[in-house]
C-alpha cells in the first residue's frame, strides 16, 4: 500500500509540471493559479479548506447555469414539481410572487445549497476540500435519500473508485411514463461533479502519506 501511494504521488506531481505547468519555487502555476507546494507555507488543511470555499461559490455558479432562472417564474421540472428560480422545489404551505428577481432566486438557491452542504458535512464530517462540496451539490440536485441509498456512499466509505458511480447518473424518471429517460443536462452535471470530485486529488494522496508518517 506505501509503495501504491508514492507511485500515485509521483504520477500525479509529474502530471502538475508537465508542459503547461509552469514549475518555480516550490510552486506550480495551473490554469493561471497558483499553489504552493511548500507546507511550511499553507498547510494540507487549510489547502483543503480554501478549495472548499472557492468551490462552493462555483457549485452555486453551476447551478445556477444548469438550473436557469424561467426569467423567475414557478415552472414544472423534468420530475414534475412545482420549481421556481434556481431549482428551488416549492415546498407545501410556500408561496411566492407570480415573479421573483434574480436576487431573491440567489438567496433561495443559496439558502438550499447551505443545507445540503450542512447535510454533506453531517455524514462526512472529517471530508474537506472539492469532494464536500460534491456531496454537497448531489444532495442539492438528487435529494438526500439517492445519495444514501446509491453505490456513491457505498465506495465512499470503503474507499473504492466513485467514476463509475458518477456515470449512473445521466438519467431521470419521467413523470408521465414513469420510465428513465438518458438526460445530456443530467451527463454534464454527472460530468462536473466527477470532474470537481478529482480535483484536489494531490491534496488528498500528500494528506494520506502525512498520516502514515511520510512528509
């Protein structure tokens, strides 16, 4: 197993300096931002932690791209419940303008999200960094009782590949024929979190070697 770890290490520090991956003093340039390598600088946690925030803002981004706004009126989702603004599931005993602004859909959306991130933070308390807030988003988008009964937690919690999980995801139940339509919206999503999921991957491999005694 050390010797698995110091492999996917190598691999993946190779992968960050190869061409396009501007190496310099102790520190790697990746899509124009820069990360220290060097953990008398930042450490593994607050790494994690700083990814997380900088991620939650693009997961609420995200959403609202795939989600759209319906210029903020109630409108019937692919599931048939009664949505409005950025996703939000009108919920029994809620009642809203005819039309809402773009602001209020924002603290909607934002007062979800809080909520399903608090929901990822209780069954995972010890998690940090983009795979949060990939739990995160799931709940938000799949609701809380797909994620516990999904292959998803199972490889979580025993530590096994989750890509293939992830693809299981691109369709949804029709609410006429009750039948699983493939949805190319529900692959990009499916393809994002994948994407979000990997990427803190070094953090992740440096924070396991610290663990068993490498530094």
């Amino acid at each position: 197993m050390k010797k698995v770890l110091l492999t996917l290490l190598l691999i993946i520090t190779a992968a960050l300096i190869a061409p396009g991956n501007k190496l310099t003093s102790g520190r790697y340039i990746r899509d124009s931002r820069i990360v220290t390598l060097d953990n008398t600088i930042f450490s593994l946690e607050e790494r994690l932690r700083e990814s997380e925030r900088k991620n939650y803002e693009a997961a609420i981004d995200f959403i609202k791209l795939h989600e759209g706004f319906a210029n903020g009126r109630a409108y019937r989702c692919v599931s048939g419940k009664l949505t409005i603004g950025y996703g939000h599931v009108i919920q029994q005993g809620e009642s809203f303008p005819e039309q809402i602004s773009e602001q209020f859909a924002d603290s909607l959306l934002r007062a979800d999200f809080k909520v399903s991130y608090a929901t990822a933070e209780k069954l995972y308390p010890e998690m940090r960094g983009s795979r949060k807030i990939v739990l995160a988003h799931f709940v938000f988008s799949k609701g809380i009782g797909s994620l516990l009964k999904s292959g998803l937690r199972k490889k979580i919690d025993n530590g096994g590949s989750v890509d293939e999980e992830f693809a299981k995801w691109c369709y949804y139940t029709d609410c006429k024929t009750g039948k699983k339509v493939y949805s190319k919206v529900a692959a990009n999503i499916q393809k994002w979190e994948n994407e979000m999921w990997h990427q803190d991957d070094i953090l992740y491999v440096k924070a396991e070697l610290q663990k068993r005694g490498y530094r």
